[in-house]
C-alpha cells in the first residue's frame, strides 16, 4: 500500500484510467472483429470505416502505437481487397 497521500489518488486515478482502457480496446477488436467475419464487400466497407475511426482515434490517445493502426487498417484494406 503506498504511504503517501498522493499515492493514494495516483491508485484510484489508475484504476479508472485502466477500466476506460479496457472499454476502448474491447471496442477496437470488436470492431476489427466484425469486418474480418464480414462475406460481403459493401457491408466489409461499412465496417471498415467504423474501425479505421476506432483504430485512429485509439492511436491518437495512446492506446496503441500509430503505426500499429497503420498496418492494422492496411491488412483489413486488403482483406476487403480480396472479397469478391
């Protein structure tokens, strides 16, 4: 347990910050999830555009690494790609 007042607040600020984190992310793979188990391209295209959203703005907060949204969008691009 920490001794100091201000560790006290840093745990419950953590604590917090870690429960929205796991939301965000659950909401990602979610959303990547779908458009991998899409058969369609128009509806795979729909999807799409909701991920990129949810894969920039996670980028953008720190939840992942930019470049790792990088080359998730451009797999799920060319996994569209391949749909006929």
């Amino acid at each position: 347990m920490p001794s100091h007042k201000s560790n006290f607040k840093r745990m419950r600020t953590s604590a917090k910050e870690r429960e929205r984190n796991r939301g965000y992310r659950s909401n990602l793979r979610a959303a990547v999830k779908d458009v991998r188990e899409e058969t369609s391209k128009a509806e795979a295209l729909k999807k799409y555009a909701k991920a990129v959203l949810l894969l920039d703005r996670a980028a953008s907060r720190g939840l992942i690494h930019k470049k790792t949204a990088s080359r998730n969008k451009s797999r799920l691009s060319a996994f569209i790609q391949k749909l006929g």
